[in-house]
C-alpha cells in the first residue's frame, strides 16, 4: 500500500527527479530502471511485451524500483511509469508524437535537434537523448525491432513499423558523420477522406470535384512535389474512394498507403539484404499486368521503375503514382530521365510520345495543398513535347 500511496502523492510540476547522489532528469531514470528490469526481470519484461494483461505486474515492479532505490520525484511516478513503457515497448521520447494524428514528421539530426511537421509546418521539439551513444542505441533499438539492420557495416536502413503504420529511415557513423539521425514519416491509422482534405484546405470544392471526376473516368494520374508536399495522403483517399468492386494493385519501396478500400492487393520489394532474390518495383509492375486489375498504384517512381510504367500506361492501363518534380510540366522530363537511366540509349522523342499517351494528369502539391491540375492533351509533333492544358489553379 506504501508503493501505491506513493504513486498518488507525487505533483506533477517538473521532469526533474532528486535522487540521494545527485540530480537527474527523467531520461536518465528511465534507463537506469530500464537496465535494472532487464538484469533482474527480463523474464517479467518479455511477458508483459507479448501480453499486455501482464503489464500490472510490470508496473508493480516499477514501482518497487523507484521506491527502494530512492526517487524523489517532483515530476509524478505515473508520468515516470509512462515513459520506461513507452522506451520497453514504444518509442521512448518520441511516443507522445507518435500518438498525435496531426503529426506528420519526426525528425533528428542529433541527440538534441529534433522538430516534427504538423499540418505541413516544421517546428522545432525538446528533445534530447543525452549523448550521441544512447542516441545511437536507441536508433540501432528501432531499427531491429521493425526487422531491420543497423551497424557499421550497415549503417543506413529504411525499415516500416505496419502497426503504427510508420516509415522510418535510420543512419548512424561512418555514413553519418555528424551523428545518428532519425526521420519518421507517419500515416494516419485512419486515413483522411476527400471531405475532411477540403476541411483542412488542401482541396478546395472545384479541386475536389476535378479530381474526383479524372478519378471515375478512369484517368491515369501522377501526383508530384517535393517531400512532404502531402502526395500519399492525397493518394491514399483517392484509392479509397474507388468503386467497391475495382481491383487495385499496391506496390511501394515501403508499406505507406495503408488503403482502407476491400480488393486491394499490396505488395513492397525486397531488399538484396533481406534474404533471398530481391524483388524491384519495376518487377511488381511487370508482373501486375498478368493478374487482370482494374487500377496499379506505385507510391512512388524513383528509378528503373519508370520505364516499365510508360510501357503499361501508354498501352491502356490506368495508373495512379507519385513523383518528385517541382512543377507538372517537369514530370515528363523527370520519368524520361529516369527510363533512359534505367534502359541505356532510349529515343527521347519515343519516350515523350509514350508519356503522352499514357498519362493523362498532373496534380501539383506543395505544403499540403493542390496549387495546380493539368491535363496532358498530346503530343507536340513540331516541338516535340507534351501539350498541356491547365484546368486548375489554386487562389493563393
């Protein structure tokens, strides 16, 4: 009953916590007691991980750490309790952001420089992991527990957590040399519909309504912008918007799409390190044709990939893909340049009238808003590039 009446008469006014030998912040509790399950408890641990029925027992060892080694806390032994959970079996610092829908980005350059990106703003966190080693532990902590490698030989990977519906990109020493860094990109447990895009002004109603009709008539449309520009939350509600019965095949570097819509087939490549033959997205594709699909959906065309989506589209199938190009107009040169990367010597006035034929919209995103929609009329024999046709333009 002395460990519970603890727990209740603590305030809540600070992180602090005065131990007997000196002062230390709430991180440093947090490992230290962390260590000290897994010495003595690592049995308890591991049960409370696989069910979480178990966790009152955890808790109850907690406790009895806290009060026989002596905390004082002036932060409250809940919010202590919360936060050894949340480095066991979340993500330590980072879980509160974790757990807020309107965070998009979380990211570290440093042990004590993060910032996050709500609703497409960068703004700067308190966060601070102490020192370069216990940052480099936790990154190496993340990365295997969402099956990846991280070390000095494999000092970069790309890994997803499915359950939080996350990707995350990791990099430690010697490919970094300013320290370990982390970048998470988050994807809502519950994706945003059309509706709630117009709320939140990334459409407005005459963008909605354009977008919706290329999207019924089955037009093959490329969403571009930089990273963060807000294009796979855009895409993401516009699979789920498709018929019912429409089969749609997903194929991604990494899981991001998470559609909500029945008849979705997904697929992710596999890495040369993951064991096996590797698998490439210009594979997926390939291989997509042959499987009788109504829509294919890349989530992103980054190279040799290309290639084999100007063959598919210019020959009737519809698609739906992202990119990285600063305007519409710069998409085709952008894909072309990529399928000459990925095939040698390809005829570049072959590959623009492919593009032509194939792709039948552009929409430009820049800081979670549409700002442009052009319609590929065809192709311009005289200049030998697209003809466009621009059907919106946001009111900025």
């Amino acid at each position: 009953m002395a460990v519970l009446k603890s727990l209740n008469t603590i305030s809540d006014n600070s992180d602090n916590v005065k131990y007997e030998k000196g002062s230390y912040s709430l991180s440093k509790i947090v490992t230290e007691v962390t260590n000290e399950l897994l010495t003595d408890s690592a049995e308890l641990v591991t049960n409370a991980y696989y069910d979480k029925k178990q966790r009152s027992c955890l808790e109850k060892r907690i406790l009895y750490i806290l009060d026989n080694q002596q905390y004082f806390a002036v932060g409250s032994k809940r919010k202590m309790i919360k936060s050894i959970f949340d480095f066991m079996f979340g993500y330590g610092q980072l879980q509160e952001y974790i757990e807020d829908d309107e965070i998009s980005d979380i990211d570290g350059v440093r042990h004590n420089c993060f910032s996050i990106t709500k609703n497409g703003i960068r703004i700067p966190i308190d966060i601070d992991f102490n020192s370069e080693s216990e940052f480099n532990v936790y990154c190496k902590l993340i990365a295997l527990r969402n099956g990846g490698i991280l070390n000095e030989n494999d000092n970069h990977c790309r890994v997803a957590d499915l359950e939080n519906k996350l990707r995350i990109n990791l990099s430690i020493y010697p490919r970094n040399i300013s320290g370990p860094a982390i970048s998470i990109r988050k994807h809502r447990q519950i994706a945003y519909n059309m509706d709630d895009l117009v709320r939140l002004k990334m459409l407005d109603t005459t963008c909605k309504e354009l977008i919706t009709e290329l999207l019924l008539n089955d037009k093959t449309i490329i969403l571009c912008g930089k990273g963060g520009s807000g294009k796979t939350t855009l895409l993401r509600a516009l699979i789920n918007i498709l018929p019912k019965m429409e089969r749609v095949l997903i194929v991604e570097s990494d899981a991001e799409l998470y559609p909500d819509k029945a008849n979705c087939i997904e697929q992710r490549v596999k890495r040369d390190n993951e064991g096996g033959n590797p698998i490439t997205l210009e594979m997926l594709i390939k291989d997509g044709l042959t499987m009788s699909l109504d829509t294919y959906c890349i989530g992103e065309i980054v190279g040799n990939e290309s290639m084999a989506f100007l063959n598919a589209c210019c020959c009737g199938h519809r698609f739906l893909t992202t990119m990285h190009s600063n305007k519409p107009q710069d998409s085709a040169s952008r894909l072309i340049a990529l399928a000459r990367r990925g095939v040698g010597t390809t005829d570049e006035k072959m590959l623009t009238w492919m593009f032509c034929e194939g792709v039948d919209a552009i929409i430009h995103m820049n800081k979670f808003k549409v700002m442009e929609i052009v319609c590929v009329k065809g192709y311009d024999s005289s200049n030998q590039e697209p003809e466009y046709d621009l059907i919106y333009r946001r009111n900025i």
